[in-house]
C-alpha cells in the first residue's frame, strides 16, 4: 500500500518517497524542500483537515490537502539500517544535503545526496524492438523473448543495484502509441501516468525509426525523463545508413544510447546515461514542445489557459499533454478530466477549439496532430539520417530530394518567389486599377452631390482618400496570401524555411524564422503573428525585431512613385536595390541584436517535413480569407482613425490670415478681358493651389512639420517631407497621400500620380539657406525611399509587436527603426553628396 502525506497522522515522521505533479506545482513543492528523501513530520490539520501543517527541514510549512495528496511516503527507517519498502529510500541527514548541494558546481544541483535511492525505471517501445531483451540482460532473468508482435502481456518487474542505485525496472507491453485504442496501450499510459517513473527508456528499433519515433513524441508531449535506446543498432550498421543520432538526441532533447541488446553492446552505457537523466546529468536533456503548426498551437494555448486556472488538474497533469489528449478527443483522457470538479470550462473550450480545427483542417483533429508528429520526425531525420542509396527510394525521401537538393534548392526557391512576386504585382494591377476608378468615382459623386462644408470635406479628403488609399492595395495583398497560403497548404514552405536554415543561422537565426521574413514582404502584421511558430522566445523577438526591415507592400508605391519621378534608367535595379538594402539591414541588425540581447547558445530544433499535400481550394481560400480580413480589420480600423486624424490636422485652424487676399486677386482675374478664358483658369487654379498650400503650412500639421524640420535638415529634407514622415507612422500609404496636398497637385484623380511626379521634380525650398534649390535631386530621392523603408513600422505593426512580445520590444522597434533610418538617410546624403 502506498501512502501519501495525506495519511501521516499526527507527529507521526515518515519520508518522502515520491513527488508527483508537474509545473509550478512542482517547483513550489521542491522549492519547499519536499523532495525524495527528506523527512517530514505532521503536526496538525486544520479544523477542517485542510490544509494540513508538516515540518520539514527544521521548519513549518502547510500545505493544502489536494497538495499533500501527490506526495508519497514512505516510513522512516531506523538509524543505520538500509530501508526497505516499496521506493527504496535512504533518510538524508539534512546537513549532509546542504553539504552536497554547496559542493556542487554544475547549475542543476544534481540530487547527489539521494545516492542509494531507488530509481523507477520503464522500458517502453514498439512490439519487437528490444525491450525484454534489455530487460533480460540487465536483470538476469529469463523471460520469454519473442521476435513477433505481443508477447509480452503482463507487466515485469525486477531490481538490481546499478552505480549506488538500486534500479526497479519494469517491462511494459510494446505499443506503437500510447492512446486508448488497445488495452496494452491504456495500460502503458496508466503506468506512466500513476507510477511516474524517474526515468523511461524509450526502446527504438533503429530499422525503422520512423515509425519508432512516433511513440517518443508522445512521451515529449507527456514531459517525462526519458532516454532512448538505439537499439538493433547492428542492423542499421549492416545496412550502410548514416545516423548522426548525437545530433539527433539534441535536436529532439533525449540522450540516445545505441545498443545492441542480443548482444549486451552498449547496455552499460545505456545505465550509465539513465542515472545521468535521473541525476539531472545530462547536458542534451530539455524539454521540447513540438511545434503543431499556428492553429493548433492556438488551441492548445487556449485550454492551457483554462487548464491553467484549475489547480487541481494543473497539479496533477502537464498542461500541454492535457490540451493535446483532449484535442486529440482520447475519449478517456476526457473522461478522466471531466471526473475532476469544476473542468466544465476545460472540456467546452476544447469541444470548440476542436470544432473550429477539423472545420478549418477538414479533418479529425487527432489526424492533423499525428501528421504533424511525423512532419516533426520526418525533419528531425532529414537533417540526421541518411539511408543507404537502395533504401531511399523506398522511404518517399524522394520528392524532397529535388527540392531540397544541396545545390538547386535555393535557386529553385528563389524562382518561386519572383514568381509570386511577379504575380502579385503584374496580375494585382488590374483589379487595383478597377478599385482605383471605384474610389475616384465614389468621391467625385459625393463631392458633387454633397454640398460644400466640413462633412463633405472630411468624406472626401479625409476618409475616402485616406481608407481609399489602402483598399487600392487589396488585390495585391489578396494574391501575395494566397501564395503564401498555397505554399503552406503543400508544404513547400516549410521546405524554404529547411533550404534557407543554413543562411539564417550564419545570422543567428533559424530557418523557420525565414518564413515570417517572407511574409514581411506582404504585411508586417500576419509576419509577426507568423513568429508564433518559432519555438523559442527569444528568437521570436528577434525575427519579430528585423521583420519590419522587410520592405511591406504599403511602402512599393512610394518606391513607385519616386523611382518613376527621378530614376527614369534602371527603375527595376533601383526597386531591387531597395528590397535588398533592407534584407542586408535585417541580417545586420539580426546579428547585432543577437549579440547584444541574445547571447545565449543556440539550442538545435527540428523543423518540421509535413508531407506533401495537394492542397484543396476550400482550405487555402479559407486561410487566404483569414488573413486579409486580419490585414483588413488591423489597417482598417488604424487608418480610418488615422486618416481622419490627419486629415483634421491638416484642416484646423480654420482661421488663417493669408499673405495676400486670395479671393479679391481670384475675381481679379475673373473679370479681366485682356485675358482668354484658359489663361483665366489656369491663374485662378494657381491661385487656389498657392492659398491652399499657405493654409496647410499654417495648419497643426503644418506647424508639426516646422517642429520637426531641424532633426532632419542634415538629410536635406524641407518641412513638407517632415509632414509626410509624420503622417506616415499611421500607415506608409498615407506618405503619398499627405505629399499629394503638400505639394499641391491639383488633385485631379487619374492625373494624380503624374502630376505629383512633375511637382515634386520642380519643389524648391521656400526659405532658409538652400532657397530656390532644388527639394528633390536624384540622391534626397533614394535616401528619403531608405528612410521610408527603414523608418517606423505602421501602428498596426507596432501593436502586433506589442502584442506578441510585449510593450518594451514595441517601443524599442520604434526607436531603433527611426533612428536607424536617419542615420542611413544621413550616410547616403553625405557620401552620396561628395560623389555625385
Ligand atoms: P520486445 O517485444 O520489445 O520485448 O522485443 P524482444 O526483446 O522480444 O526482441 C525481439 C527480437 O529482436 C528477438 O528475437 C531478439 O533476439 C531480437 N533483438 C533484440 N535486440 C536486438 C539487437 O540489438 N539486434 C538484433 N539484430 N536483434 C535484436
Ligand atoms: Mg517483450
């Protein structure tokens, strides 16, 4: 009979035999001092037996009885003499204990103080791969070995000393899985889940690791100590395949031990690394958690959310096993939470997470997790393994074979994407075209319907031409998605991000950082949001920091603009030169931050191979539509705020005292006679043009664009750029829209580009000590389009930083980014300027 704190009567002394639980349960508890080993003795229950008081080390601690349930106990045995009960357990002294502890050096205080303390462990793997075998060598007995599927039925158990351990070893039913689907199954799990085991060793046949390895990714889901026998090894060797299984182990957190069981190779080492594990010894042991891709990572941080508020459950049970057995709908796991008080919540949120994946997958959740189980094998052994020539065709290594071939891989990746970006512009251009018209003309009608007054203004300029200016730009967005989507859905990009890792890390980076890059050329928000599949938090940041360096679709027309007003040769070179001058930037900036913020080693991770899908027009149309209405709704809501905001700056204060009086010089030459009628309207629309840029420089904006013209006079640039800079922190569209009214097109809809490109070629500065020159030479041109580039990253994106990384890394963005940008507009200027 196995006790539990619980049971100690009171001033009874017992010792604690068993911690079990996971989380910050866990850590409390050992925070605590309640670990294997120490003695305990109870003082007295509360009135209504909860919690309960022990004393522990010297002092008192209470503990909740839901708390005090998880620990087990064992008696105390007398002085001097060897324990003897079910989890052998020596009483450590307590000073002996502080004595180890101080002694040691390594970070991880290894539970050297524990010496002689029983370690449970398990054998469990796939029918045939080994483990009675193991179990027979290291034990002595002869139990029935058996080279076909099920033979061993019944649990084994035996001990023998190991080190200064004694080992319990159990053989466990072989299983491919540990679900609920045979009753060998539910048992394996049943051991693991209440005998917790110090250690399982995790037997893999090594002629078919594949297969083999799918039952360990169960076990990382289940955050278990485990180490893994490579056994068969003999036959892997015979073969002639290449397994870099060091690397391997590191990649996927286990130390791996290749043995050769019918032959007692590599057994002892194998012994030697489970008290390692135990010990807390080994430097390649960590917890992993697999990546299931955005979605279902999605859900399952949505019920550890509400796992998470239930401390019962969240003491008892890993959080992420909990919210993937559910999602997997493992009818009795469910059962099992469902038993427990107040889990209603846990249960509803994922019946809807559950619903809203296989609506999204269209298929069984449980499916999508074990594909994406194997997507994670699959790169693991991509990366480590190589058959031997006549086996590979075999394994269906061979569609990746081309595609992520040594030499045609990133050349064959690099024509996809020229293709999509090919695509998205040429193609796009005819729907922006029709969008463009569309917007001119619902603003040419209500100007004309309307009558003349603030509303009508702020329609006209303020909303349609700001929201009007973004919604331009949808059909592009429309079809850089769904390329991204298509790429996704057939798994080529995870094949991109598996070519470009080699690259990536000569920056500090992974390659699965690199396919949030790409998207960065789309939009910085889906880009950040599509960080969520980095492992890791500290590379997230880090891509999330050079994402915006990625030149987004809302900055190409300013680039078109300026490119078609003063770089009438090599257009395309120059808009080539800009995409890659950010690139550059963000490997700079990546190796910079990585040195200064993220020093750190590197941890290896696998990047996942999900097999090739033909992806089916529902998904990626569902996947291209979440995306734009994402893309909608952030800009959406940020520019018509901003575009209003802007366009009041712009319009206020309304009372501006002119220069000249504009309205008498206009009826001027209205009644003239010596002039014909054309002249007449081309004075007045000069006229017009001069009041309205007289009242825009008077103007709150106008008046912010003085404010700011000191700061970037050393770039060469006049207040007018000052204002576009300004308004362009809302969203990089709006630059042009604000350079429409500041440099005075006259604002006819289809000529707008073109008159604003001669405009902006004939600019002056209006005083200080560059009057009369030029605003805008070739050189002000391409730095002010890097500052552009580099500068700010829109609201949206900022808050989607902030979101994913928190306030500190948004405003940090902001400031690097702007800063950043002068200095290379400054750089440019300077250089530029003694060359040319
Ligand atoms: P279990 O079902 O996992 O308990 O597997 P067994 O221990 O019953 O072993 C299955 C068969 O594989 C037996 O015939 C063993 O002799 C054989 N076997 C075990 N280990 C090795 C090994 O390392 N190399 C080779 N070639 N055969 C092995
Ligand atoms: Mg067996």
């Amino acid at each position: 009979m196995v006790r539990h704190l619980t049971d100690l009567q009171d001033n009874e002394t017992a010792v604690i035999s068993k911690v079990k639980g996971y989380g910050a349960f866990r850590k409390r508890i050992t925070e605590m001092g309640f670990v294997r080993g120490t003695r305990v003795r109870a003082i007295k229950k509360a009135p209504l037996q909860d919690p309960i008081e022990y004393e522990l080390m010297g002092y008192r601690v209470s503990l909740r009885k839901s708390e005090a349930a998880m620990i087990e106990i064992a008696p105390c045995p007398p002085k001097g003499e060897l324990p003897e009960y079910h989890s052998t357990q020596a009483c450590v002294n307590l000073n002996e204990l502080t004595h180890t502890f101080t002694e040691s050096t390594s970070k991880k205080v290894p539970l050297r103080g524990n010496k002689g303390a029983a370690i449970q462990v398990a054998l469990v793997g796939n029918p045939n791969c080994g483990k009675t075998t193991i179990f027979n060598h290291t034990t002595g007995k002869h139990e029935r070995v058996g080279n076909y599927g099920g033979v061993t039925v019944d649990i084994k158990t035996a001990h023998f000393n190991q080190q200064d351990y004694r080992i319990d070893l159990t053989d466990l039913p072989g299983t491919y899985s540990i679900s609920e689907y045979s009753p060998e199954e539910l048992f394996v799990r049943k051991h693991l889940a209440e005998e917790l085991p110090d250690v399982v060793i995790n037997v893999i046949d090594a002629s078919n690791l594949e297969r083999n390895l799918f039952l360990t990714t169960q076990l990382i889901d289940m955050n278990i100590k485990v180490v893994i026998a490579l056994n068969m090894y003999d036959e892997l060797q015979a073969r002639g395949d290449k397994f870099d299984y060091q690397r391997f182990g590191k990649l996927i957190g286990i130390p791996i031990v290749p043995t050769v069981a019918s032959k007692g190779k590599g057994i002892g080492t194998l012994w030697d690394k489970v008290i390692d594990a135990y010990e807390e010894n080994v430097p390649d042991s960590r917890h992993i958690h697999i990546s299931y891709g955005t979605e279902i990572n999605d859900s399952i941080l949505r019920i550890k959310t509400e796992v998470k508020k239930h401390n019962a459950i969240n003491d008892a049970l890993h959080s992420q096993y909990v919210a993937i057995k559910l999602l997997e709908e493992d009818k009795a796991f469910t059962q099992q939470i469902a038993a427990y008080t107040d889990s209603q919540e846990i249960i509803k949120t994922a019946q809807e997470e559950i619903l809203r994946l296989e609506k999204t997958y269209g298929a069984k959740t449980e499916t999508v997790i074990a594909d994406a189980k194997y997507a994670f094998i699959r790169g693991a052994l991509q990366e480590t393994y190589q058959p031997a020539a006549t086996r590979e065709e075999a394994k269906g290594y061979k569609s990746d074979k081309l595609l992520t071939h040594k030499w045609l891989g990133i050349p064959m990746f690099l024509l996809f994407m020229w293709g999509m970006f090919q695509l998205t512009f040429t193609l796009g251009s005819y729907p922006m075209e029709w969008i463009e018209t569309g917007v001119t003309t619902l603003g040419g009608w209500i100007q004309s319907s309307m009558p003349e007054g603030m509303l009508r203004d702020l329609l006209v300029d303020g909303i349609i031409g700001g929201v009007g200016g973004v919604i331009v730009f949808l059909p592009n967005i429309l079809i850089l998605f769904f390329c991204i989507s298509l790429m996704e859905d057939t798994g080529y990009m995870a094949r991109a991000a598996f070519i470009m890792d080699k690259v990536m890390h000569k920056i500090g980076l992974h390659g699965k950082s690199f396919i949030p890059m790409l998207m960065g050329f789309g939009c910085g928000v889906p880009a950040i949001m599509a960080t969520r599949t980095l492992d890791n938090r500290k590379d997230r940041i880090l891509t999330m920091l050079i994402v915006p360096l990625m030149s987004c679709s809302a900055r190409l027309p300013v680039y078109v603009l300026f490119i078609s007003a003063f770089f009438v040769a090599h257009q395309g070179l120059i808009l080539l030169s800009i995409y890659t001058a950010g690139v550059l930037l963000a490997a700079v900036m990546a190796i910079l931050f990585k040195k200064l913020f993220f020093k750190k080693a590197d941890v290896p991770f696998v990047m996942e191979l999900p097999p090739y899908r033909l992806p089916t027009l529902r998904n990626i149309g569902v996947h291209t539509w979440g995306k734009s209405v994402q893309y909608l709704t952030k800009m959406g809501t940020v520019i018509l705020v901003a575009s209003i905001l802007i366009w009041a700056l712009g319009y206020f204060p309304r009372n501006v005292s002119y220069t000249k009086d504009y309205e008498q010089e206009m009826a001027l030459v209205a009644q003239s006679d010596s002039l014909t009628d054309e002249v007449k309207e081309e004075r007045i629309g000069a006229l017009a043009i001069a009041q309205e840029s007289e009242k825009m420089e008077s103007s709150y904006i106008g008046q912010l664009g003085h404010l700011i013209a000191p700061v970037i006079a050393p770039l060469g640039y006049d207040w007018k750029i000052g204002v576009s800079i300004i308004t362009g922190l809302a969203a990089k569209e709006i630059v042009i829209s604000s350079m429409g009214v500041l440099y005075q097109s006259d604002l006819e809809a289809d000529e707008t580009s073109v008159s604003l490109q001669k405009k902006l070629q004939e600019q002056t500065f209006t005083s200080g000590s560059h009057a009369g020159q030029k605003v805008f030479t070739p050189l002000i041109a391409y730095s002010f389009m890097l500052f552009i580039l580099i500068y700010f990253p829109c609201v949206a994106a900022l808050s989607a930083i902030r979101r994913e990384a928190g306030t500190k890394w948004a405003v940090f963005t902001a400031l690097y980014t702007t800063s950043l940008a002068w200095l290379v507009a400054f750089i440019v200027y300077r250089v530029g300027g003694m060359i040319f």
